[in-house]
C-alpha cells in the first residue's frame, strides 16, 4: 500500500486534501512542507501533498521555493479546499465555559466575528497549527478549553465540535497540490494545468514582458504567476506560472519551449487535471489539430511544394 | 519633535532601518506591522517604518495588504538593510558556555552553518522575533545563554556581541519604507520609484499583458511585479507594481493614467527617492522634454496649423 | 464661388467625386495628381480633389507621395466611388458597328469580360484616361468608334451610352479624398478617420510593432497601413496610417503624440468624415470621458491627496 | 540550354538584371510581367525574372498580384539593380543637335536636372519604356533624335551613348527577382529572404499587430511589408511580407507557422540569398541549436524526465 506524506500533525487541513486526493493512500505527517517533500525526493513516501495557496493568504512561499531549488518533483494533482473552522472541546464542554481558546494566528484572523461574537470574554493563545492546537486542548492537563481546527483534527484527538464553520467569510479556500517524484505525466484529460518556473535570463526592462508574450502568441492563457526572489538582492526575481493547458498539447509545448529558448531556466513543474475541471478556452488556430496542419504545411513549402 | 511608529520590539532590524532614514525622529515600536501603520494613519505618529521585502524570504505579504486594502498612506522613502546577524550575550559569557540558544526561526535557517560550526551541541529554540529574543536574554534568570538579533539590540538589553556578521551568506537585505499620510509628495531626484497596487477591471486572458504594455510602452520599467489573492478565491489576484521614475514624470503619470482608465482600480502608493540612487534609463522620445514638446505639436496640429 | 482642382480632363471619375463632395462649386481640371495638389497649395483653387486608393488597384501612389513629401495639405473628407464603366459612342453608332475602342488600360483590364463577349472583334488601343477616351472619339476624324469611360464623360463629350456597368465585378471602388490648405480641421462627427504620415526614427528591427502599439495601447484602430519607398535605398520605408477617430479624441491625440514622440517625423495629414458614417468601437476606458477622468485622478495624486 | 523570360522589349533594366542573376541563361523578353511569369508557369521558359520594387517609385504592384494570385511560383533569387541613364543617339549624332527626346515618363521624371541643364530647348515624348524609346530612335525615318535608357538597349539598336548615369540622384536601385516553378529551394547560405503573402483571417482590429507579433517573438525580423487590396473593398487588404532568414531556418519555420495557423492563408513566395548578403541578427534562443536544444528538452518534460 503506497503512502503519502503531507504536512502535520494529524488534524490538519492538508491531511483533509489529501484524503480527497488519494482516499485509500495512507497519509504520513511531516512537520512542515520542507519535511513532506524530502519524504516524497527520498523514497519514504510515494509522494506528498502540500498546500500551495490560499484564497486570503496568498502563496505558501515555502512551497513555491522548494519547488524551485530542491531536488525536482512532479506536481501529479491539486485540490481546491474550502477553509471551515470548527471549534473543538472536550466532551462535555459547553460554550460558556471557554475561558481560554488556542488556535493559529490565520485562523484567529479569519475567525475574528465568531469570537467576539460568541466568546467575547476568551483569551485566545497562538498555536504553531490549527490541529496543534487540537492537540494540545486533547494533552492531559491542558491549559486551554477550547481549539479551533480543521473538523478532522477532532476525529485524531477525542474532541468534540460545539460550532461549525465559524469563519467570518464562508469563500476561503486552499490549494493544495500533489506531487510525485519524476516519472509519467498525469494524462490530458482537456482540462489541465501546467506549473512551472522561469529564471530569466537577465534583469533587462521587459524580459517580463518577453516572457508573457511566450504564452500569448501560442494562446495559451496564464492562471497565475507568482514573483519570488532570487536571493541575489533586492530586484531580483524568478516567477512561478500556472497556465492552461497540458504540456503534451501542441500550444502548450512550444510556449514553454519559447520560454525555455528565452530565459536562463525553466523548470517545468508538471501539467495536472484542474481541480476546478474548467477547459481551457483555445483560441482560433491553436488546438493541436491547428499545430499538426500547420506542420504538415511546413514540410510541405519547406519541400517547395507550394 | 516628530515620532514615526516602526516594527517593534526595540531591537529590531526595523529600527535599525529607521534610524537611518530618520536619524533625529523618536522611533515608537509596535508590536506588529498593522499596530504600526495604524499609528501612522491615526496620526498617533507622523509615520511609520515597515519592511517591505527581503531578498531571500520575499515580500512582507502583511504590509502589502495593509497598504493595499487599508486606509490610504504614501511610501515617502526606501531604504535597503543588510541584514547583519550578531551572536549576543550577557556581559561575561563565552562562547563555549553556549548551550541554549534563542532566535527567530528564519535567522535560525540563515545562521545554520555558523551554528553547525561554532556552536555544535547547542539547543535552538524559535523566538517571535530577533529582537524579542534578545530580550528574553537579557530577562532575569533566563534560559538562553544567547541570541542571534541584530546589533542594534544588544545595546537596549545591556548585552555584549561575541561573534558579528554570523549569517551564512553576506549579501541578504531586506528593504523597508517610511510611510507618511497623504500629503506633498517627496520631490523627484532623477532616480526616484514608484509603487501602486493595480486591481484588474476582469480576470480575461492577456489582462496582465496589457497592463504591462501600459508600462512598456511609455518606457517605463518595472522593478518589481507582486501578486495578491483579492480574497475572491483561487485564480483572483491583484498587482503590487514598482516601477521606475517619479510620478510627476510625464511618462510615469501618462502609464498609470492609461492602467487607471483599464483597470478596476489603482491605488496610487507614491513615489519616494530610490535607496540605491539608480537613475532610470530614458527610452528616446519618453523624457519631459519629449512630452512637452509633443503636446505642442498635438495643439498645432488640432488647430489644424500642419 | 470657391473652385476645387481635380484630376481632368473633364469627364473623370475624379469629377464624378467632385460633384458628390461638394455639389455646389465649380471643378478645375489639371493633367494629373501633382497639378491639381499644386493649384489647392497655391491658392489657384480653393481645395482638390484627387484619388487615394482603388479596391483593385491599390494605392494611388502619386498621392501618396505628394501628400507625403510636398507642402503641407489637410484632407478634408473623402469619397467611396463604385467605378461603373460605360461604353460611349458617337450618336447613332450601333453595338456592331464597334471595331476600334479606346480606354485606358485599367478599364480594359476590368471590362475584359464585357469586350469578349459583346466585341469579340473589335481592336482595343489604350488611352492615358477613361476621360480622354471619351474625347477622344468625340474628335473630328476620331478613329475610335467607342470608349469606355465614366458616364460623366458622356455629357462633356457628346456621346451617347449604349451600354451601362460593363465591368467584370460590379464591386469596385475607388477612394477619393479632398484636400485644403491647412486651416481648421472639419469637426468630429462620431464617425471620422485620421490619416498620418510616419517616418520611423530609424530601421531597427520591430520598429513597426512599436507604431502599431501605440494605437493598440490606446484602443485605437487602424483601418489602412501603406509602406513606401523612402528613396534611400532598397529596405528603408515610411508609412501611410489610417485610423479610426479624429485628432481632438483623447485617444487618438495621445496615440499620434506618441508616434510623434518615438518617430523621426509625423507629418498629421487631416481628420475627416467617414465616407462610410461607420461609428468607432471605443474599447473600454478609452473614450474621452474615460482620459478626462483620468487626468482629474492623476492631477490628484500628484498632489498627494490619494 | 536554359531560358528565363523577363520583362522586355530587348534591352531593358530587366534584361540587364537578367544577365548578372544567370549569366549563362538566354533571355526571352515578354510584353508584361504576366506574359513573362506566364511562360515560367507553362513551361515556355525555366523561369523569369522580373521587377519587384524601385527605391524611388515603390513596389511593381503587378509582380506582387501576381505572385500573390496567379499559379504559385518560387523566388529562387534576387538582384539589386542600380537604375543608371544613359542618353542614346544614333552615330554621329552629337549633343547639341537633339530636339526631340523620348524616354519612359519615370526616367524623364528622374533626369529632370540634366535635361534641363544639357537639353533645354528639347521636348521630350513620352514612351511605353526605356528600351522602347531606344527602339523608336533606331527605326528608320525616327522623328526622335535620342533617347534615355539603360546603356545596355544601346547595344541591341545600335546606338551610341554620349551621356552616361545622367539620373538626378545616384543611388536609385531597382530590385529584381528571378522565380522558377515549385520544386527544391535554394539551399540556406547564411544570409537570405524569405518572401510570404499573408491573408488575415478576418478583418479584426490588431490582427496586423497579431501577425507581426508571430515574427517578433521568434526573433526573425522583418524587412518588408506592403499591403494590397483584396478586391472586396475599400478597408480590405492582404500583406506581402519579406523577412531575414531562410524557411529551413527552425524560427523562420516556426513564425510562419504560426502565421499559417493564425491567418486564413499564407502563400509561401520562396526563400533566397539576399542581394546585400546581409547575415541576419540572430536574437539569443532563436539560433536552430536554440530551437533543437528546446525541443529535446520538451521530449524529456513530456516524458516526466525533469
């Protein structure tokens, strides 16, 4: 039985992903993604899932950046999980009785209406996760009444949920994503994502620019693109994209071959089903159908058979 | 005598930073970089210094929101600090009589190899910030024998620097900004920058490249493109852009009048002297002198005098 | 009463346009394109009247040139004319009686199918103009029984028509422009077309892109592009734009500054009416309420009050 | 022995490009460039050669229709022609006995400064070409008493030269190409044309802008672009495109490619030594290593090897 490493402890939301990812794998908790991933390079997992963004937070820059400079993985899958905060106590705690809440500094931002709303009087300690701080509301002697977690942490740790999906916005998401070591490509399913990592070439005005045109020449349309430092100082960046599309896809291939022509690295992320299942709008010209003729033509007058 | 809020406690590279920005203004710590602005628009201080990014961690996503969702304040100066680490101590401790060591997490990963070599069997343990760990140094009976903050901080808690420059590349630099209230711009040096936050008018493919366009167009270079959920959901971002030159430059304010009439919304953040005194290149037929003369010839020819 | 060159003799396609243009002033004939441009210049006539561009044809290159290199003229409306060809005889001269024609080449070329099938037999010897065609076979001894001309021409000459619309493809039009010495340029209608000249500053490789981005950047259409020789060698090329809209709208006025600004010379050649009445699509955030708005927006950030 | 057809009657500029692009080649002269191109399409002759444009009078507008709509042929090469007058007299005739002087219209235009500095009583008669006119004056009973043409009709009508390169300006060039009916290109030499005709899809705004974007992003640059009508109308035109470099060539392939994919037809013309043997400016990661080493690279990502 393959199993899958993903970001601890148990409780967490991304062990939630994962069990939506891949239900019969069995999951193994790592302490942070850094952790997971080397689980997933060195063969003690068959893979990992991570969280790579999130709705309200932005990028998991932590995420991003090991997958630029460490050892390469295949991004293999993503899933779009909604943030829904429970609030988590020992059987046989009621809600006027919380005096002391502990949960991590998101949650408690995002919960912020529900606490003062409910629990005007609580003090309310950080805590390094949200299933942390299950954990520890669980651990003999706790100090605190009350966490606020994932649901699935109340499963791991014997407590019970007294309110549901407490967040101040019900919109919160997270995207989580699954990688694998380096081997066969998820398959076109004609609504994929391709991810993938560009070191420009060289500071110049409009390599940017240079970059973008890549993709839109071929029509293929970008999802997200991230800026993220080099560490060669300040104005120095590399960029992560997310586009549409498969790389086994005509368009999509020799855009990032124009990209890969053009900068100084590329390094290709993986192309994976979109968790949203949306098809990629493929403009005039651009469907592989369009490419292959195209080829044929080439050949063709290359022949000088015009 | 004016005060300006920074990112406290005492101690930090962010006071650091404001003492060189602003060296005869009173610096007010605030626990975090929301309390500081807040400061800053409540006129509780005249302003406020906050980082903005590092060349290795990336940007400082608190304050880009804080700027871009907040009520309105202008970036009125930049600095860029080299982030020196310095191994402090009570007054009379040696290196060798290091066991416990305090620090904030990400100094702890910049300062892995001199820990690993000078300090081989010590125990680290995470602090909320370089400069809080120092205090609890500093605090009576103690558990740490060290810290790893800046030296700055060493002056405040009464404790003596045994090792400087500890961290294990030389070249890491976070850049931080002073803030005012809305109010006279600085004026323009010659190597100025601007920064504004851009919300595009609909996610439609090629929005990204059209704004860019705005820019190129008018030969005004990027020097540094940030994206931002807007909380709508995965696959909704917005734009921080700092670009070079001085809004009232005639082609930095013709590119941002052209995103303005494009976008949903700009937010203009301000233009503030460039820390590195970079004078951007002017691209033939883009300086004032272009414009004016341009506008001109527009009237001649309007007036149908060809 | 004012008096307007056109391209003679009398009896032209071109007086045809005179008439529908400005119905109520006399027409002067001159021999060819440069002599009726001249006589608008030296005040002989009050204005012109000459062809622009032909939809089989092309480009009427002599004006082209001349509105290029010569004094300065504004145009000042346009026409699209259907070239509807019309076989002249002498009164009473019937179909059969048909053995020698005379037309101009072009009209040869475009009545073929006509000639072969109504006059197999018949000699066709080429004229300098549809026009002098006519005249020619009105003259005393003519040894032309027929011409192909303008119906116009009939009237001047004395000839009768015995067939109507003869050329091959009944869609054929020919473009005429009036041109005035530069003075207050006719005022925008909605519907208007702005034609310039452009000098690229110099022939570095995407150059044209260049030009061309400064309408797109401001949603502004061309409708026609034409390159001409400069006269310095093979491969050195300047340009004939038409666009969409007339100087006085914003966006237009900023595109041709900016053409102006990057190129070696614009030499502005007039707004004017659409012969067509074909409104504009004004894409979103370019229309003049749009830069006003937007002007107000950056004059207030300029100042600080964001 | 082969034969190329050209542009006649004996003793044209054509001719004369004729013997230096294929010295050991007899010539056939044709009436028109359609009855030369037609006897390279049927077979008649092995090709043609004949006038593509003039520094001075811009493009021969009946090569590029017919290129672009006749049965395909190849350009298989170029020459450029400096255009050099000579004024021809019958023996014995001496400067100063010249009254009557014939010549093509666009010679008489260019040597408007020598005919009136050496000739000033002359009157000049119109002639069909600069080879005829030298015809007309070697006819028995001539009511001309010289002509101006190229130097080498002097030798076909027995003429004598006694002025030499009497053009206004010196650096007129004509640039002639030789086509051949389809079959093997000519083989890259480093410095070549490739010659295209482009049919947009549809009349979009930006769809010109679209097309020179497929040449920008690959590197190739254009050298030439001129637009024609496509008989539907005033507003409506397809575009001859020159561009460095030869189809072999992986950016060229690729650019017009995606011109094919993009645009409702492309007519390869041929590709073929420059006259100028001007090597291309070959942008960083357009070389054809560029392109292999890409594609290699993209076989290895789509095979999960990364």
């Amino acid at each position: 039985m393959s199993k899958l490493a993903y970001l601890g402890p148990r409780g967490t939301f991304c062990e939630a992903a994962l069990r939506l990812l891949a239900p019969d794998v069995e999951g193994v908790p790592y302490a942070n993604v850094t952790a997971a991933l080397e689980a997933a390079r060195s063969g003690t997992a068959d893979g990992a899932v991570v969280p790579l963004e999130n709705s309200v937070e932005g990028a998991i820059t932590q995420t991003l950046d090991e997958l630029a400079w460490g050892p390469p993985l295949l991004v293999t899958g993503e899933l779009l999980l909604p943030v829904e905060f429970t609030l988590l106590v020992r059987p046989g705690t009621e809600l006027a009785q919380i005096k002391r809440l502990t949960t991590h500094p998101a949650a408690h931002t995002q919960c912020r209406g529900f606490i003062e709303r409910e629990l005007p009087g609580a003090v309310v300690v950080a805590a390094a996760s949200t299933a942390g701080a299950a954990q520890e509301v669980a651990a003999p002697g706790s100090p605190y009444d009350a966490a606020i977690s994932p649901a699935i942490a109340g499963e791991y740790y014997g407590l019970t949920a007294i309110a549901s999906n407490i967040g101040d916005r019900s919109d919160t998401v997270t995207r989580f994503i699954r990688v694998s070591p380096p081997g066969l490509l998820p398959e076109p399913t004609g609504a994929d994502r391709t991810s993938l990592v560009v070191f420009l070439q060289d500071d110049h005005p409009g390599a940017l620019l240079e970059m973008l045109s890549e993709f839109a020449v071929r029509g293929v349309n970008l999802t997200r693109i991230e800026s993220r430092p080099t560490g060669d100082g300040i104005g120095h960046y590399f960029f992560h994209f997310d586009c549409e599309g498969h790389v086994s896809d005509a368009r999509v291939g020799e855009a990032i071959s124009g990209l890969h022509r053009l900068s100084s690295d590329v390094r290709f992320l993986g192309s994976y089903p979109r968790a949203d299942a949306v098809a990629p709008q493929v403009r005039r010209g651009t469907a592989d159908a369009d490419f292959a003729e195209a080829a044929d033509w080439l050949s063709r007058i290359r022949a000088g058979r015009v």
